[in-house]
C-alpha cells in the first residue's frame, strides 16, 4: 500500500518531491553542515593558538574566508533556483548541500529518465521518473563523497613523501593546481561570447585594483573584500552588456 498521494503513473509529483522523508533528509544534511561548521571554527581558534597567531589574526582570516564564499555561494544559490522546478525543494537542498554540480545533477537524472524512454519535465515525467532521478543523482553524489574520503588519506600520504623528499615541491604544487584549475575554468568561458570575456576581464581588473589598493593605501580589508567587490562588478558589466 502506496502512501496517500503516491502514484508511479502520476505526473503530479508534488506529492513524492514534498515528501516528509526528503525534508527529514534535508534537514540531516544542513545539521551534519553546521555541525561540521561549528567543530571547524572551534579547531580554528585552537590551531591558531598553537601557530602563534593572534585572535585579531584568525578572526580577519574566517572574515576574509567568509567574503571570498559569497561567489560560490551565488552559484550554488543559482544552481538551486534552476533544479527547483524539476526536483522540488527537499530534493534540491539535499542535493545542494552535499555536492552542488547542476551539470552533474540534470545530466544523470536526464540518463535515468531516458532509460525509461521518459523526459525530465515533459508529459511523461511522473513520479516514477522522479524517484529514478534523484536516486540516479544521490548514487552519483555518493560515489564522490566515498572518493574523496578513501582517496584523502592516500593522497596525504604521498604528500607526506614529497615533503620528506623536497619540502618545497608542495609549497608549489598546491599553488599550481589552483591556478591550473582556475584559469582553465576561466578560459573555457571566454570562449563562449565577447561578454564572458569582458566580464572576465573586468573582474580581474577590479580584483587588481583592490590588492593594489590595499598595499599601497593601507587598506587592508580591501585584501577581504576584494573578491566581493570583483564579483559585483563584473556583474553589473554583464548585465549591462546584454541588455544595453
């Protein structure tokens, strides 16, 4: 006996996608993140004692840290708004909150529902397609939560034996991948229209004038800031941009 409001064949699926046991999953996973949030600002303050860093010193770093989470923040925010008419709110924040990937997420949902000759969003998205799909996502998710935690410890211990071997080779690589990755990502876009350029472009230019600024003027909370200022922006540029 299916649950009041539960149908395989119904293409209502406001009744599975709100399903109690989803919002409990949701909920699980924001308690997991602010635990989570609460023990490491906790070692914070005890690492940075040990460090010799003052309370003034890591209280300016979490504050920096915190500027610098508003873009990923907005994208995570935009990646929400765009699953929500597909998957509802308790499938989008269980999945948000765990991995955020709207590209993964839509595109092994839309692999599952195509198993079923069924198309996200169309007349043939019923209930039973839904399920299909989150549980393709979930399965996906899950399996890079297991590689990054049985591949962590295997990668700190290479880590370990490049230190011993050249203590400066992993003062390097860290730096190296991220600007690898960074200027990857942001290449790939420039490619797309003369306004991912632009915006590109001002973005570093307005993140340049802000670390300058805070040199040479003194200002250090330019260094915390910068990132938001950037971000803003280089919005603004592109909104302007494509509706002038």
């Amino acid at each position: 006996m299916l649950p009041t409001g539960i149908d395989p064949n119904s293409t209502e699926i406001l009744p599975v996608a709100f399903h109690p046991v989803l919002w409990v999953a949701a909920a699980g996973v924001f308690a997991v993140i602010i635990l989570q949030s609460v023990i490491y600002l906790r070692a914070i303050r005890r690492a940075g004692a040990a460090a010799d860093l003052t309370d003034q010193q890591v209280s300016r770093a979490v504050r920096a840290g915190a500027v610098a989470a508003i873009g990923p923040s907005l994208a995570v925010a935009l990646v929400a708004i765009s699953l929500l008419p597909l998957f509802a709110t308790p499938a989008v924040l269980t999945r948000i909150g765990l991995v955020g990937s709207a590209a993964f997420d839509v595109a092994a949902a839309g692999l599952a529902a195509g198993t079923q000759d069924a198309q996200l969003g169309g007349p043939t998205y019923t209930q039973k397609i839904f399920a299909i799909g989150f549980a393709a996502m979930t399965l996906g998710g899950i399996v890079w939560m297991l590689s990054a935690l049985i591949l962590t410890p295997i990668l700190s211990k290479g880590d370990q034996t490049l230190r011993k071997v050249n203590p400066a080779v992993m003062t390097v690589v860290p730096a190296a991948a991220l600007l690898g990755a960074f200027f990857t990502l942001a290449l790939a876009e420039t490619t797309k229209s003369p306004v991912h350029l632009v915006t590109l472009l001002v973005s570093a230019a307005t993140m340049g004038l802000c670390l300058l600024g805070a040199k040479y003027l003194k200002k250090s909370w330019l260094h915390e800031w910068g990132l938001g200022f950037a971000i803003v922006v280089a919005l603004a540029v592109a909104y302007f941009m494509t509706t002038g």
